[in-house]
C-alpha cells in the first residue's frame, strides 16, 4: 500500500468518527435538556428551538485559547436611590422592590430575554409572565409617584429610606451624581399620611363631650392697688404651673401615640422583611436549581465531548496501527517479490549456462572419439565342425552361418563357441566342423 492510500484511508477513518461523534453528542445534549425540561416544567421543544440544537456542530479544538467575554461591571450606590423617571435600555426591564422604592433591577439581560437569569427563575417559579413588581416600562407610563404594583402596592416615600438610613439630602445628591442620577426634589418632600392607632383624648373629649364634673369657673377679685402686685404674680405663677402640666400631658399623649406607631411600624417592616426574606430564599432556591440544572447539563455536554474524544483517539490509533501494518506487509511482499526475481534471474542464468554447456556438450558428442575411430572392427574366421563350416567371432565367440554369409552377406548366428569344451553350443541343428579361415566383417 503506498503513502497515499494510506493517508486517504486514514482520512476516510477520521470523518466517519467525527460524524458519529457529532451524532452522539447532539442526542446526549437534546437528552439532558429534555430531562431538566421534565424537573422543571418548561418547555422541552421551545428551549431546542431557542438554543439551536438541532444545528449543533463539532469542533476539532486545535489548541488556541479562547478569550472570554469580559463581564460588564454593575456600578452600585451606597444605599438605594430613589426612581426620577429614567431607564437603562442595556439592563434588565423588571422593577425590584428596593426598600419599596420599586427601581430597576440592575441584572444583566439573559440573550435576547428582557430580563436578567434571577428574573427569568422567578418567573418561572410563580408561572407568571411579568414579574412580580413590574417592568420599568409600566411604572414610566405613569407619574413617578402614581405607580401602583400588579398586587395593588404603592411605592414609599424617600424620606422615610433618608430617616432610616440617617442620610442628608446633600449625601443624597452627592450619590445620584456618582450614579450619573439628579434626584427629583419631590423626593425630599416629606408626605403627610393619616395617622394610625387610636385618636388622641382631647380630640374624644371634644366629640363627645367633657365627661364628670364641670370645671368652676374663676372668680373675679377686685384689690387694690396695693396688693394688686402680688395677687398678679401669684396669678401668674399659678398659671405657668397648669401650663407646664398641660404640656407635659399632651408630651405623654403623643408620646404614647407614636409608642403605638413605632409598634405597627415595627410590625409592618417585620412583615416586609420577613417577605423580602422569603421572595431572597425563593429566588436562592431557583437560582440553585437553575444553576444545578445549567451544571449537570455543562458535565453531561463534557462527559459526552470526553467520550467522543477517547473513541476518536480509539479510532485514530487503531487506523495508524492498520496503516502500519498494511505498510510493513507490503514492504515484505515488495522485499519476497525482488528475492523471488533475484532467484528467477540466477536460475535463468544457470539454465543458460546449462543449455551452453549442453550444447558444448551435444557438439563435442557429435565429434568421433579418438577411441571409436581406432577401435578395431569385428573380426571372424572360417571354422569347420563336425564337417560343416561357421564363421567365429574373434571377440565374443558368436558362430555365424557361412554359407548364409558368402552367398546373402546376412549375419545369420547359429551358437557360441565353448572354451572349456571346445565345441559349438548351436543355437539350431548341428553343421559340420569346417577348417579355420580369418575373414573381416
């Protein structure tokens, strides 16, 4: 296999992975949001449509780092400001109670929502679709002092936040130049409000009546001028002694007047503090599940992304090792292949040599050997026996018929001569011995 197909191979390999990875990764996502969907009563479709992620992609990260968004720094007051009929467009549209001041949240917009992600949890908590005191949009369409809550709750005078905050209207101003705010000077005008409790004894005693006695009237004394000095000042002693006493009664009536007031005060801003407390713990505990649901769906996202990632290293590793593998059978395949031709190539040579020499060979072989043409042919001679006459082989003592011989020149063999007993072993009958004469055959 050559480099080529090998990279093209490993391509292959590599997109097959990322796709299903990509595959894997959107089903687990769109399966933590369902579930989150199913534990907190939303919407499982709208949030897949609002987050796109039907269109989810991934992305091979080639290690440059991210910059992240640089979050926007809320600038906050000392001690809260009073509305003057302003609106920041960038920030969240929901009106937060404030003291009962009924001001802008000052939370960052979450998307393209009009309100903060506290805001949002809050909304979804109470399933309603405006916020609980508002939107800054409702309280500018009124005056700054005629809004009124969906709950039918007014907003409270400043001066009373100034009074429990000890504050002078220059520290307020001061701040609200800080806050680039002017404060409206309707703010420090101090509201008179009915007075709560029970209606003060002399104010009784003039609707009903002086109950007991009737007081005695005074006595007029005419004196003479002599004691009319001294008569004068005891008058007027006795007069700064009721006027002290009268006093100091109505100092003790409004002073039990504002004891019953200090009293429902302390009451009411319990009761409000005890809300606010509660609407805090409530906006804890959503924030909480919030940012539980937002968590477990950020660790099911990397618990996915880490396992696409370890499967792709899987698979990456297995085709390099294959690549590998096909790489060095081909090697060996291309190395058997030459030994194989160097060998086919040595034997052909060896043939050739071979059939060379052969032929050498073949031609010498063809050339009369010194031995055949010196070797002496086969030489016979004349014999008689028992009257009969033979032709005898000199060399191998073959008998041959004479008669056959000289008349047909065939070489008709009849026997063998014996050695040891001196006579013809015929092969056929008997002829008669013949005297001895050499011929050449």
């Amino acid at each position: 296999m050559s480099r080529m197909s090998s990279l093209n191979l490993r391509m292959n390999v590599e997109s097959k992975l990322w796709n299903g990875v990509e595959k894997i990764s959107k089903e687990l996502v769109i399966e933590a949001v369902n579930w989150c969907a199913l534990r907190y009563k939303f919407s499982a479709e709208e949030a897949i449509r609002e987050l796109s992620l039907e269109e989810i992609k991934v992305v091979r990260k080639e290690g440059k780092k991210v910059k992240k968004e640089e979050k926007k720094e809320i600038k906050k007051a000392e001690f809260p400001l009073p509305y003057n009929g302003e609106e920041n467009v960038e920030s969240c549209q929901a009106l937060r109670q404030n003291n009962g001041l009924y001001t802008q949240c000052q939370g960052v917009r979450r998307g393209s929502s009009e309100y903060c992600k506290s805001c949002v949890s809050l909304m979804q908590k109470t399933g309603s679709e405006v916020p609980e005191y508002g939107t800054i949009g409702m309280r500018k369409a009124v005056g700054i002092f005629e809004y009124v809550d969906p709950k039918g709750r007014k907003p409270v005078s400043y001066t009373k936040i100034m009074k429990k905050y000890n504050l002078t209207k220059e520290q307020v101003v001061e701040e609200g130049k800080k806050m680039n705010m002017e404060i409206n000077e309707e703010h420090f005008v101090v509201a008179e409000e009915p007075k709560r409790g029970r209606p003060s004894k002399e104010k009784e005693e003039k609707e009903k009546g002086t109950r007991g006695r009737p007081k005695k009237s005074k006595k007029v004394v005419e004196i003479d001028n002599e004691c009319e000095d001294l008569f004068a000042s005891l008058v007027a002693n006795a007069n700064e002694v009721e006027d002290v006493k009268s006093e100091e009664e109505v100092v003790i009536k409004k002073n039990d007047v504002s004891e019953e007031e200090k009293e429902a005060k302390k009451a009411a801003e319990k009761a409000e503090k005890e809300a606010k407390k509660a609407a805090e713990k409530a906006e804890q505990e959503a924030k909480k599940a919030a940012e539980k649901a937002e968590k477990e769906a950020k660790l099911a996202a990397e618990k996915a992304e880490k396992e696409a990632k370890k499967a792709a290293e899987k698979a990456e590793k297995e085709a390099k090792k294959k690549a590998e593998e096909e790489e060095k059978a081909a090697k060996k395949l291309a190395a058997e292949q030459a030994k194989a031709e160097k060998e086919a190539a040595k034997a052909s040579k060896a043939a050739a040599k071979a059939e060379k020499t052969a032929a050498k060979a073949s031609k010498e072989a063809a050339k009369p050997s010194a031995t055949e043409e010196e070797e002496e042919p086969d030489v016979v001679k004349k014999i008689e026996f028992e009257g009969k006459k033979y032709l005898k082989s000199k060399k191998t003592g073959i008998i041959y018929d004479y008669n056959e011989y000289t008349k047909n020149g065939e070489q008709v063999v009849v026997g063998k001569w014996n050695d040891s007993s001196n006579k013809i072993e015929f092969s056929a009958s008997e002829e008669e011995e013949e005297p001895e004469e050499d011929y050449e055959m």
